[in-house]
C-alpha cells in the first residue's frame, strides 16, 4: 500500500512535471507563432500601399469620428489595404519624400504666379487664404458642364487650414505609422488644400468611388481628366508620378492653375513640378 502510494506520488509528480513541460512547449509555440505573424503582417505592411482615400475621406468626416475609427482600424468606409493594383513594387520614397530637418518659411514660394505647396516647398504654418474664389466658380461652371453631359460632380474636400490638417496626419502617423502615413497624407504645412486651390471631385451617388483609383476609370473620371483643364483645373497626381510629386496617384485631386497654364499643361502631358522646373 505504502508502496503503492510512493510509487502514486511519483507517478503524480512526473505527470506534473510532463503537465508543467508540455505548457512550456505550447506558450513557446505561441510566442513563436505570434511572431511570425508580426513579422508576416510588417511585411505586408511595408509592400501594399495604404488607401488612397484616408486622408481625403477624412477630410469630410468629423476629427473625432477619425480618431474614434483609428482605432477600429478596418472598417468599409476607410479600408486600410488598397482597395486595388497599388503599385506593390514601389518603394516609399525616403523621409516621406521630405527634406530632413526643414523649417517652414514666412512666405509661400511662388513660382510664375503660381503658389506652390509640395513636399519640397511647404507654405507657412500663418497661410489661410480659405477656398479660393476663382477656383470655386471655375468648379462650379465645370459642374454645370458635366451635368449637361450626364455627371453630377461635387468638391467633396477644398480648402483645409493648416490646424486641421496637422490633426488630421497626426492621427493617420498614429494609426498608420509615419512612412505610411507620408504616402497618402501631407504634413502640416505641405497640404496643397492649404492653398484654398485643391479640389477633390468626386460622383454624387457614388461616394463609394470617392478616393479611389477606380473613380478615374468611371465615365465621369474620365470626363474630368479630358475637360477639367478647359475650366483651369489639373490632375495633379497623375499615375507613375510618386517620385515626382511625392504621391501616388489620385483620380480625384485636382488644382486649379488658371485657364492659360492648366492649357499648357495638359498639352505638355507632364506634372505640375515638372512643367515649372522645381523638380
Ligand atoms: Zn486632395
């Protein structure tokens, strides 16, 4: 019996130990695998390019309702995965495209009358023009245009001032983390909304195609893209261009320039840096 009983204990010991070391085993392969997937999910990150829309979408949305969905992360409204053949292959630019350790100036760089605002030359953090006049009428006569030919268009994001699109990249760094961020969000200072001269245009009744690739594939994106420069409008991010303009390409951001120079270049086929030589 006492026998019995030692030989039980021991028994019962060994099964603690084996309970103990097969625990061991499992939170072991559980750390492991948890890993990796980290790993997988870094590497996704890093290839697919975010949503074009975020930024922008946001743009029409409450600060608040952004922060609160940053985070949910995924949800229909501002998926965070492209929504389709992002260029996978292309790399982020570095820093963002930015210039390390560049201070914002007192005064907007101005190049043949025309103000820019890209990732190399940002406007003061004190620049507020608010919409542009002559942009907002040039719109809405390529508005009416468009609806005699069959598209309802609407400017769904304009203006923005330099606070709320400081909140506004804040929120998607948080999210997103910066090199993502930088892809489809200016930072403060560098927005060309800030200009009061950036329109985002997009299909009434078909907001699902607002911020999308796939807007410049509808019948009304490709109106746009053969019209807008008879109104002074430009797609200003035209596809292949990331290097250059320092964003990928967006179907539905355009710039008014001015009739004579949204002419010209349309004609050239080239970028707005390109035609002014600020590479
Ligand atoms: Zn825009």
């Amino acid at each position: 019996m006492k026998r019995t009983t030692t030989y039980g204990n021991k028994n019962n010991s060994k099964k603690k130990y084996i309970w103990i070391g097969a625990s061991v085993v499992v939170i072991i392969a559980a750390v492991i695998a948890v890993f990796i997937y980290l790993n997988q999910n870094d590497e996704k990150n890093q290839n697919a390019e975010p949503a074009p829309a975020e930024e922008e979408k946001a743009g029409q949305e409450e600060t608040a309702k952004t922060e609160e969905k940053s985070s949910t992360a995924t949800n229909e409204e501002e998926p965070t995965e492209p929504k389709d053949q992002q260029s996978q292959e292309e790399q982020p630019l570095e820093n963002g495209g930015y210039i390390e350790g560049q201070v914002l100036p007192t005064e907007p760089t101005i190049v043949e009358g025309v103000v820019i605002a890209n990732k190399k030359y940002p406007l003061p953090s004190t620049y507020a023009p608010g919409e542009s006049e002559s942009a907002r009428n040039a719109f809405e006569l390529m508005a009416k245009d468009a609806r005699e030919a069959g598209f309802e268009l609407v400017a769904f994001s304009t203006y923005r001032s330099f606070e709320y699109q400081d909140t506004l990249y804040n929120n998607y760094v948080n999210r997103d983390g910066k090199e993502n961020a930088d892809r489809y969000s200016a930072r403060p200072g560098y927005s060309e909304h800030q200009t009061g001269l950036a329109f985002d245009i997009g299909e009434k009744g078909k907001e699902d195609l607002w911020l999308t690739e796939e807007f410049g594939e509808t019948e009304a994106g490709k109106w746009l893209v053969e019209n807008a420069y008879k109104y002074g409008f430009i797609l200003r991010y035209p596809k292949g261009k990331e290097a250059i303009t320092g964003y990928m390409y967006e179907s539905w951001h355009y710039r008014y320039v001015g009739l004579h120079l949204a002419a010209e270049v349309k004609e050239a086929g080239v970028t707005l840096e390109e035609y002014l030589g600020i590479e």
